[in-house]
C-alpha cells in the first residue's frame, strides 16, 4: 500500500500513467461522472482510451464485462470504478476480473475504490485486483488531497518497466520512498 499526497484524480491519472503503455490500448468501464472522468484523464494523457459507457445508474457486472471484451483487440489495461459516486451504482468487481482473466490475461485490472475504500469490503489478494485507488474523503471521512494505492506484484513490474510514469504522482516511486526512508516522496498535504 502506498500513499500519495494528492486528489483522486491526481491519482487516477497517475495509475494510467504507470500502467499503460505508450502505443497500447486501454478500456474504460464507465458509468458515470467519475469513471468517465477517469477515462478523460486517459485521453487527456495520450492514450488509445476506449469508453464503454453503461447508461448511468447501472453497474458493470461479469457478462456485461465479456460482452465488452470481445468488441475490442489487445488491451494493455481495463479501468473500472467500483461505486459511481455520481449515481451510486455499485459494480461487481470481482466478475469484471474474472471475465478479463478469461478474456485477456495480460490486461491490468485497476479500481477506482474512492467511494467504498473503508467502507464496502474487496478482498484485494483474492479478487486478483492489480491496482487500487482511491482518496480518503467518503468513507474514511478524512480531509482531500490524501490518495491510497494498493498494487500487484504484476502492476509494479508494470510500471517499473514504463518510464512514462512522471514523478510527482507516480505510485511505483512513492513505494519505494516510503519503504527506503519512510516517508512521503514529496511534501505531503498536512491535513
């Protein structure tokens, strides 16, 4: 687990930043205001994002997620968000992995977890997850600018081999700070 002094968003933007690769395609399982945002900050960064939007309200579920799958080639990435903060729609995390383990197994799994993170329960390890991310102020109901990160030994192998990452949000060099000297990378946000 990693923490990053930073908005959700900035850290949303950073988990597309270590984990997609530069020429490679990534899809966006959108369904709201912030999921599609997270799928603009991908766009916004340069990559083949592709949005499959769900009308908002619904959520992403395993048959849904397989469906989708097939409409699209190699996929580097699949972005989910796991409650739509903006509708409240709760998707099932746990399908969405399996029908892109079936699917494409290269593919990276990355949940936006901002809305449920300490509040609605995602076993991490066992769903198979390989990034987690998501700000303190819903459910932990501490102050913004605070971001947590869960990643994989896949996704830091990932992001180890992009150097495409940036620095001041990039998780991989946040872990290795707070492990080697424990402490944030850079000057934190002191709320």
């Amino acid at each position: 687990v990693v923490v990053l002094s930073c908005s959700s968003t900035a850290a949303m933007e950073a988990v597309s930043r270590g984990v997609v690769r530069p020429g490679r395609r990534v899809l966006h399982l959108t369904n709201g205001n912030f999921s599609r945002l997270w799928w603009e900050l991908s766009v916004a960064c340069g990559y083949d994002a592709v949005n499959a939007e769900l009308p908002w309200g619904q959520g992403w579920n395993e048959e849904r997620t397989a469906a989708e799958l097939k409409k699209h080639g190699a996929l580097d990435a699949v972005m989910i968000t796991h409650c739509e903060t903006s509708t409240g729609a709760l998707s099932d995390v746990a399908g969405i992995v399996r029908a892109v383990r079936a699917a494409q197994p290269e593919a990276l799994v990355c949940d936006d977890v901002t809305s449920t993170a300490g509040g609605v329960r995602v076993d991490f390890d066992a769903v198979g997850l390989d990034v987690a991310v998501g700000g303190v102020q819903k459910c932990f109901a501490l102050p913004p600018a605070l971001a947590l990160g869960a990643l994989s030994a896949r996704a830091k192998a990932r992001m180890a081999a992009n150097a495409g990452r940036g620095w001041t949000n990039d998780f991989l060099s946040a872990l290795q700070f707070q492990d080697q000297h424990r402490q944030t990378s850079t000057t934190p946000s002191i709320p």
